[in-house]
C-alpha cells in the first residue's frame, strides 16, 4: 500500500502540522491540545483514535468523575466488600469462602436503533464484566424503560429489546431472574435498556484488569475484531488515511451469543488451572480500552504487534482496529511457560487466541503496524488521566413549580364504585399490569439454582451452594417520576426500595450497584438532578451501610431538549443463609392475617394513582427515612430466619393495594381487608409511603411476630386477613381475583398486538 | 455397581449439568461425555441435554447431528442403548432422524418458559416407565423452536404404534400449565422410537427433581425409570 | 471466485408463522395488496474455483443434507453472477 | 398476481455468526472450497395486481422501513417469474 505513509510516532514527530480531525471523533480543543502535550508532538493517527475513544463521556466519565468519587468518599465500612469501585466490577464477601460480583450497565442508544442487536450485546458486554474478575456468570436482570406504551414506536422497541435479551442470555443459560419494566412518554426516542449480572466464585479466584510481570505474554482471544461500532474511527480512516474506505461504518454491532458461551466455558476453565494472570473483557473502545488498562493497572508497560490481531475484515487500518467493538472478546496476560496450555484450552472449545504481544518493564504502551511504532503513550494518560470536567449546574427554575403542583389536590373518587373501578384501572395500567409476556420469554430455569424469579418474590434469588442453600438475592429499582419531582429524594427512593425487596425475601442486603441514566450534562438542570442524585444514593448508602461497588452512567438520554427524567436505577445484592427460608409474596393459606408494617402517609406525589387517574406529574415524592427502611429490613429478615411469615410483599408503586392484588394472583387465594384507624379509604389503599410492607402472618406465629414489632418499634397494623376468591375492602367493594385477573394479564400483549 | 448415565456437552449445551443433578438426585453416576469424543465411555445410557448446541444456528440441533459423539450415538442408539433427548437433545435427535419428524420455531415465534401440564401417553418406554399411562405431569418448558411438525402419514403411524410419548394438555386454564405451547402438531411434546429406548420430549424433566428450585418433582421418574430398567437388565 | 446461493423454503403445506406476523403487520404500515407472506433464509456461498456441474451437484447435495431440512423445507440452489465492481 | 422476492442480508462488515457457523461445519461435513458463507431472509410476497414500478417503489420502501434495519442490513428487491406449475 504505497498511499500516504504510515502515521508512525516517529512520522508524527517529523510533522508537526498536519492537520488531525480531532472535532470529527469528539475531542474539544483543549483536549487535543492537551494530548499534545502530554506527548510532546502532534498524537499519530492510531494514538488519537485512543485518545478520542477513551476519552468520550462514556468511557472516562469526564462530567460525572467528580461526582462519583462520593461513592468511595462516603463508603460506610463494610467487611463485605473484598474489591471496590474503579474494577470491572465490585466483589462481596457472601461467606463460607464464596465471593459474589455484579453490576449494572447501560446500553440504551443501540437498543433505539437497532433493539434486538442493541439489546442483546448489552447483556454480552456486563457478562464479560462478569467473567473478567474470575466468576462464573450465574444469572442476569433486566431493568427497561420504554416510551408510552401505547406510541406506535413502542411495539418496535419493546418486542425487539426483549427478543434480544432473551435470545442473548437463554442462549448463554444464564437465569433472568428480574428487572423493570416502565412506560413513560419521557422515555420515547430514548429507551432504557440497562442489563446488569451477577458472578459467583471462590475468594481465591478473584482475577484484577491487570498486566505484570515482564515477559508475560498479552493473548486476545474470542471473535475475529471486524469493522463494527467504529463510526470514529472511519472518520480518521477515510477523511484522513484512506479516502477510499466507506465513510460510515454502523455504530450497531451484531453479538453472537454463542461465541460468548463458549467465551465463558474456556476463560473459566483457564481461571481454574491458575492460568490467568491479568484479564480484561473488550467493550467499549474495544482494544484501545483493554491494552491502556492492562497497561496501565499493571507494574510495567506492553508492546503490542497489531498485525497479530486476527481481523474478520483485511481492509481494516491500525486506527479501526484500535477502536474496534467487535463483541466476544477477551484479552489475558499468560505467563510464558502457560500459554500453550492456555491456547490448547481455547482450541478445546474452538475459540480463537492470539498472543497480540507482551508486557514489558519499560512504562509504556508501544503498538506496532507493519513494522513501524504507531503508538507510543504513557497508558495512564490514556486510560485514566483522561479530562475531568465540574459541569456547571443548577436548580431548574421550573422545579418549584412542579413541587408546588400538589398531587394531594388531585380529585379522588367520591364513592365505593369509583374506588373500586380505579383499583381495576390501577392494576390494569401497563407500568401495573402483569409483565409474563415478557417475563415468560426468559428463561429462569437453566443452571438448576433460581430459587425466586418473576413475580414470585420481591426479588430474584438463587443457590450458590447446593449443600448448605447459601444464596444471593438481587432487586433493582428506580422511579423517574419520583426522581423528577426530587432527585436527592429519588435516588434514595430507589435505594430504599431495592433494599426493601431485598430484605423482603429474607436476605440481608450487602451492596449496591447503580446504573444512573440522565440527559445532557451539558445542561445545567439536567447536570443539577445527576449532582443531586448522586449525592442522595451516596448519603443513601452510607446510611443504610451498603457500599457503591460499581455501576455505570449513561448521559445524554435525550431528544433535543426534552431529557428524560433523571433514573438513576440502584441494584441490591443481598445474602442468605438458607434459601430454603426465602419469603415469598404469594398469600397461599387462608386464615393467615395479613399486616401493614410501617406507617402510612397521605404522599400521592409521583404515585401510580396519580399517573394513572390524572396523568398528572407533580408535587414532592415520598419522604424517605432510611433508618425505618432498616428497621423493617431487620424485622423482615429475622421473620423470614424464624418462619413467622408466610409471605411479604413490599409498598411501592401503586401502593398497599398494588401488592394485595399481586400477593393474592400469585397464591390464588384472596384477600378480605379492613381500613385501619385513622386512614380513610383512598389514602390506605393508594398511598406510596416508603418504608412499608405487607405480611401474611401464620395465626400460631401471630404473638410472637408483633411482639418483635413491638418491641423492635415497628408499627404493624392488622389489616386483614387472607380469604376466599376475592380481594375485598370491607364496607367498600369486592374484587373476584378472576377479574383482577382479567384486568391485570394481557395488558401488555394487547398493546403490541 | 451404580448406573452409568452419560450427559453429552456440546458446545453450547446450557442444561448439561441439570441433567447431570437430576442423574445424581435420582441415584445414577452420572458421566461427561465430550462432543468430540467418540467414545461413550461404557455408559448404560445417554441423556442429550437442553441448551443451545452451535447457537442454534442453522437449525436447532442441525450442526451437533455431525459431531463425532453423534456417530457413535446413532449406532449404539439402533443396538439398543436408550437414549433421552431433551428439548435441544430432542432437537438433535430429529435431525439425526433417530426419531422421525423436525422442531420448528414456535408459532408465536417467541422463546417460552412456563410450567407446563403432559399426559403421559406411553409408560412403556426406558424412559417412562415409573410413570402410569395416563398420568398428568407438571414439567417447565423452554424453548423457542419446538412446534412438533411431521407429515400425516408419519403423525398417524406414530399414534398407531403409540409413540407418541407425552402430549400438552390443553383443557384447562393457561396460568395452570395447560395449553399447547408452540402449536406442535397433535399436541405432540415428545416421541420415542419403535423399540422403545430412545425418547425426545420438549418440556426438560431435569428441572423438576428438586421442589425448591423447580416447582415440583414431576420428572424424577424419567430417571429412576431408567435406573430401574438397567438394574434389572 | 463464483457465488453460489441457496434459498431455503419452507414446503408450502407447513405454517409460516413468521412471513404470517409481517403480512400481518401491512396493514398498520398502510401497506395493502400483498396476499401472502413467506419467509425463508438465503445462503450465499463463496465458492473457490470453477462452478462446474460437479461444484454444482455437490453443493445441491450439501443444500439437501446440511442446509435444508427437507422434512419440512425446500431449496433452490443457483449460480449468481457477482458483479464486480457493484457497491 | 406476481411474486416478488426481498432478499435482505447483513452488510458485509458485520459480524453474520449463522453465516459463520455453517462456513466452519463444512469441514467436517467433508466439503472443502468454500470460502465464506453469508445467511440472510428471504421473502416472498404475492402481490395482488400488477407489480408496476408504483408497487416496487413501495415494496422498496416496506423493505427499508420493516424488513430490514438498514443501520446492520442490505436489500435487494426483484421481481419473480412464478412457474405456475412448477413444484
Ligand atoms: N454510577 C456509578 N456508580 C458507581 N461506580 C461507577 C458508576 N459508573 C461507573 N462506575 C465505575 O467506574 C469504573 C469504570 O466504569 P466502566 O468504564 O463502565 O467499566 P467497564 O469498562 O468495565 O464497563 C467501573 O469500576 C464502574 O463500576
Ligand atoms: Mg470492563
């Protein structure tokens, strides 16, 4: 190829002025001049492919850095936390030597534009977070928010982003265990599509991004790196190197599901002969990503020789390459004396490697192209040392005005009809109505270990250990309504609400993970609500004493103007000694009493009711009092330990009567309710005060469990009792659960049909 | 000396070490076999497991059928070894022509996952004899390619010679497990040869040996079934 | 270098539900005058060296016990002309 | 009334794994000489009236609105003899 001479270092030095097309891939001109001068010279053309990907708002978190570093600020001491933020992904203590990771992601702009692909490689790329800290991948969750469930544009996401994550991850056998689905209008044109997983392994078998050791060998391995997910990079590669190339290549990347399963089996078989020395998975940025960080968390440097990279396209340039996001593929550091083993197993399950190189003692990350040096960078400076922005923010003006617009001021119903048809309409809307259309198209089943998934428990749980029944439990949560009316408030709501559903199934939450989906930083009310909800989920945290071990962000989620509401969703990871004593929600005896634990408030601000009835957004969320959201976990926990309650259900969206309804479909007995002292009607039934739960109380256990309430100080109120075929409000209505049935399945189908 | 029941990896199998636990609750040894071996390892008998072989790409089951596991497989399986095909095992067995018809996609073309009713149709096979002719069975189902298709002359030769081995249930309410699924043919969920020895069914057996993890027991008699018959051999 | 494509059917008696779910979604597209829907896979292979009637009747055969399942699927195996230049 | 044929196929610079999975069976399956193998759909539409350029301009439109996602997929669109008799 005899066109332009090849950008190498040495070139690059020789000529200084060449112009680079540094605001085509995204840089500001501080940032590039900033990577002159970390260099010393203009950057080669691959150094600024590097620069540019590893320094975009999603792989460098520049606006959100700053704030982040409360997570790690305000981190309440924990044993539990063996590895911490700044991984792949956080690692907890679970007990009798088993060690848990998991995190959440985002992959929300693919999944717009093409929603299967976009979808699918989203549960790819937190999978191979997974693996790359030493686990076997043990199950999945699926927090997704959609536009209006009614937008014509709807039945093309939805169907494809669950067609997706259902044929990604049933095609890795990993259980889906839970998630969110939400409609809200805000989310048109931006859905949500936040995957997260959970990993298990041995405490010795925790691996770290990591290369050292001279001499050790660097091996790709996995998918064949092709021209997928390099729009940038075709940038530099046309307009700059090479104008015969096409000009734009797609942004989507196609995953191939099966690679990664086989991905998993040969990296885990690797980790347990003691091969593995660093390992890192290849996402976003791809091996620009993989190589600086390698590089960078090790003690020396690496050299690199990018024509061993075996490539699925000839025509591809170094720079294309570099910022390749091919799916399904990983990058190991193998001492020398073990890579012929390490390649014999990747042949064992027909997966390609390839030694691309080797760490050195120098300090930095040198890349080779046809014989000549195309990078020469300190990995730091890439991979860590990228711009850090304080975005300016503030309040928006339009807050208090949105506050003020009271939700209490709302008309309720007049009478015991109206009551009980908006019941129906409640439980009937989308964001209440059943999810087994999507739900039943995951399989929960594989690896033989879910104890809890769907809407059989408050969160998903499964059995680490078939001897003993240790087990983790993990719930996500996130209201953007509430986020909207308040973010500080909102992300603790979240918070609260995970570890609720956690403690709800007997487990007692460790650890947190987030996945904080916002607008623009660069706007400052949008800047504002991150600020602010950060701030509330690491005051969160600290409070209830279970750390940030990781998470993700993903900003500009937004049309035009219009930001979605700021959603920060939080993930819980609980533990559990015994699975077998995991509390369900379904209500299954008759005769067992039902209670309200904790206290119920007129708070209808950003409630379902309201948005339901009144379409209405306005007013302050739920107040949050985190010690009682302890106090109930503790109470929970203790009954699930001691068998005092049959089942328990957590308040939240929809409030007590939401969480009748579902207690009684899902056990197929029925309900007979009372309106405690001191409430009306509407307010006991609609409310969503945080902080709450129902149970169904054995009467033999009755005694004992209010005593604990009452001598723990947790109010616990006698509601009712579980009976017959119906959910009835005495004085007020009767529900048969045939026709709660009827109101709440098929919503969701009959959208989309 | 304990029974020998092998569980076939291919690459891409998921539901290989379920079976390998439902081998073991029920009493057997079980026993890895290697998609590339073609060695069975003196097993008494074979389970092919659920998953996704080769990513279903192709068809379901379409590229394991030419493993080398399989050719050793196909001979044993017409000398006699019984053999149990599961959902994608089912799969493969089909396209082996081991047991006669094919799986395509579901006729409402997404993946499922639900606990699902079978009558027991036929309690003689090695597969299913703890079972009682007639009796209905909860089992989860999961799959997104298992709509039974065969043509009527085979349809009809099968439910003359009885080897029709499981049917969906279809009389009664969805949220109790009944219905057919995927739009197989006669409600057909699994099938087994003329001799008796090799079965393929869509609902996975394996995930109903353990009542904490599977919602009930239903499918433990597939593998006492076997264990049984080779006991007393 | 010759390509040779495989288009793989299934047999008319068998229900298509997928070419059945797009003829179904037509309408709410405004799209009117189509009587039926039937969706197949095409396969598109590179073939090395000359496409001869042996290449052929090999491929014929690989289409017959690899690529189709002809339990239940036709297929159709023919040269294309691959246009050299073309986008 | 006519058939006409959609084909749609990944753009070549993306990753097609069916495509691939077959390509890499072949071997063992005893075929050689085959040096890529790409899978895409296949549809075939029967077209009521005649299929004038109005009608191809609107089966081009479908396609590129719904039968493929042109951000991963290419199309071509072709009118079809249908062989009345031929099985
Ligand atoms: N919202 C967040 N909360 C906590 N930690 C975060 C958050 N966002 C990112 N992180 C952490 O920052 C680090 C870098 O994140 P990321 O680049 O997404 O990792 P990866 O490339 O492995 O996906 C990770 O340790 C991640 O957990
Ligand atoms: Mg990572």
């Amino acid at each position: 190829m005899s066109r332009t001479p090849l950008d190498t270092v040495e070139h690059a030095a020789g000529t200084p002025d060449v112009e680079q097309p540094w605001a085509e891939l995204g840089l500001s001109k501080d940032e590039y001049a900033r990577i002159r001068e970390i260099l010393g010279r203009r950057p080669t053309g691959a150094e600024l492919a590097m620069y540019s990907v590893m320094w975009s708002e999603h792989c460098s978190y520049k606006s959100s850095k700053v704030h982040l570093r409360q997570f790690g600020e305000k981190a309440p001491q924990s044993e539990a936390m063996l590895v911490g933020i700044g991984e792949n992904a956080g690692v907890v203590d679970v007990g009798q030597g088993y060690a848990v990771t998991f995190k959440v992601e985002s992959h929300n702009h693919p999944s717009y534009v093409e929603p299967y692909q976009g979808a699918a490689t989203g549960v790819g790329g937190i999978v191979r977070d997974i693996i790359a800290m030493g686990a076997r991948p043990v199950a999945v969750v699926d927090p997704l928010r959609f536009g209006a469930a009614d937008h014509p544009d709807t039945r093309r996401v939805l169907p494809g982003v669950v067609a997706g994550i259902s044929g990604y991850g049933n095609c890795l056998g990993l259980p889906n265990i839970g998630g969110e689905v939400v409609f809200d209008a805000c989310y048109q044109g931006n859905p949500l599509v936040n995957a997260g997983a959970i990993g298990v392994m041995r405490h010795e078998d925790i691996h770290l991004a990591k290369a050292s050791g001279a001499g050790n060998k660097v091996i790709l391995y996995g998918a064949r790196t092709g021209g997928d997910g390099i729009g940038g990079a075709s940038i530099l590669a046309s307009e700059t190197f090479d104008d015969a190339k096409p000009s734009k290549r797609p942004a989507v990347q196609v995953g191939d599901p099966f690679q990664e399963k086989l991905l998993i089996e040969c990296t885990l078989e690797a980790f347990q002969e003691k091969l593995v020395v660093g390992i890192q998975d290849l996402g976003a940025a791809g091996l620009s990503c993989a190589t600086s960080e390698l590089a960078s968390n090790g003690s020396g440097g690496m050299r690199v020789e990018l024509d061993d990279v075996p490539l699925r396209d000839s025509t591809l340039s170094p720079e294309e390459i570099l910022m390749s996001e091919s799916q399904e593929r990983m990058c190991a550091v193998v001492e020398p004396s073990k890579v012929d083993r390490f390649l014999e197993i990747c042949e064992k399950w027909d997966v390609i490697a390839t030694v691309i190189g080797e760490v050195t003692d120098g300090d930095r990350l040198e890349i080779y192209w046809h014989g000549g040096k195309i990078v020469d960078v300190d990995p730091r400076t890439v991979a860590h040392e990228g711009p850090v922005y304080d975005r300016p923010y503030a309040r928006p003006d339009w807050q208090d005005a949105l506050q003020a617009d009271d939700a209490a001021k709302l008309p309720r119903p007049e009478n015991a009809d109206e009551l009980r048809a908006q019941v129906l309409q409640l439980v009937g809307s989308p964001n209440q109505a059943s999810k087994s259309w999507i739900t039943s198209q995951y399989d929960h089943l594989v690896q033989g270990n879910t104890v809890l998934a769907r809407t059989e428990g408050d969160s998903g749980m499964i059995r680490v250990d078939e001897e003993t029944g240790l087990g983790v439990a993990i719930a996500t949560d996130g209201n953007g309504r509430y986020a909207k009316l308040d973010p500080y408030t909102g992300a603790q709501l979240a918070l609260a609400e995970a570890y609720r559903n956690v403690a709800a199934t007997g487990a007692k939450p460790l650890a947190v993970s987030d996945c904080l989906n916002f607008g623009s930083p660069e706007d400052p009310a949008v800047m504002w609500q991150f600020v602010e909800a950060v701030r509330g989920l690491a005051d969160g945290c600290l409070q209830l004493g279970t750390p940030v071990t990781g998470g993700n962000v993903s900003l500009y989620n937004q049309t035009g103007t219009a930001a979605i509401h700021p959603t920060p969703v939080v993930a819980v990871l609980g533990v559990i000694d015994d699975v077998a004593r995991r509390t369900p929600v379904a209500f299954r005896e008759e005769g067992q009493l039902i209670y309200l634990l904790g206290d119920t408030e007129p708070e209808f601000g950003g409630s379902a009711w309201s948005q339901v009835v009144h379409d209405h957004l306005g007013g302050l969320p739920p107040k949050v009092d985190l010690e009682r959201e302890r106090l109930l976990g503790e109470i929970l926990i203790s009954a699930s330990r001691d068998g005092m309650v049959d089942a328990a259900h957590d308040l939240s969206d929809g409030g007590l009567i939401q969480a009748v309804v579902e207690s009684s479909l899902e056990g197929g007995v029925g309900a007979r309710l009372v309106v405690p002292d001191g409430l009306d009607a509407f307010t006991f039934l609609f409310s969503e005060s945080a902080g709450r739960a129902v149970v169904s109380v054995p009467r033999s256990e009755e005694l004992r469990f209010t005593d604990m309430c009452g001598a723990r100080g947790l109010p616990a109120t006698r509601i009712g009792v579980v009976d017959g075929d119906a959910v009835e409000l005495q004085g007020e209505f009767t529900l048969p659960l045939a026709e709660l049935r009827e109101a709440h399945q098929g919503v969701i189908e009959g959208l989309l049909a | 000396m304990t029974t020998r029941i092998g569980v076939v990896t291919f690459p891409g199998s998921l539901d290989d070490r379920d079976a390998q636990r439902a081998i073991r609750i029920a009493g057997a040894e079980p026993v890895a076999l290697w998609h590339k071996d073609k060695d069975l390892k003196q097993v008494d008998a074979v389970v092919l497991p659920g998953g996704f072989s080769y990513g279903d790409y192709l068809r379901a089951g379409a590229i394991s059928r030419f493993s080398p596991v399989m050719e050793t497989l196909i001979d044993q399986a017409k000398a006699g070894l019984p053999v149990l095909g599961i959902c994608n095992g089912f799969q493969i067995l089909a396209e082996t022509h081991l047991l006669p018809g094919a799986m395509l996609r579901n006729n409402h073309l997404h993946f499922i996952c639900r606990e699902q009713k079978l009558r027991v149709e036929n309690a003689a096979t090695a597969w299913t004899s703890d079972y009682e002719a007639g009796q209905e069975i909860l089992i989860p189902l999961k799959n997104a390619d298992g709509r039974y298709t065969a043509d009527e002359y085979t349809l009809d030769k099968l439910e003359a010679e009885g080897r029709v081995a499981f049917r969906y249930l279809t009389d009664g309410p969805d949220a109790d497990g009944y219905g057919n699924p995927n739009g197989s043919l006669r409600n057909i969920a699994g099938i087994t040869n003329e001799a008796g020895n090799v079965v393929g069914l869509m609902p996975h057996p394996e995930h109903a040996v353990e009542s904490l993890t599977g919602g009930g027991t239903d499918g433990l008699p597939f593998f006492t079934s076997i264990i049984k018959k080779l006991v007393s051999a | 270098m010759a390509r040779v494509v495989v288009d793989v059917m299934l047999k008319p008696e068998i229900l298509d539900p997928q070419g059945q779910a797009v003829q179904r979604a037509l309408p709410r597209l405004g799209f009117e005058g189509i009587s039926d829907v039937r969706q197949g896979k095409r396969f598109e292979l590179e073939v090395d060296g000359p496409v001869d009637d042996a290449a052929l009747a090999r491929i014929h055969e690989l289409a017959e016990t690899f690529l189709a399942n002809t339990v239940i699927e036709d297929f159709t195996v023919k040269v294309e002309e691959v246009a050299e230049a073309a986008k």
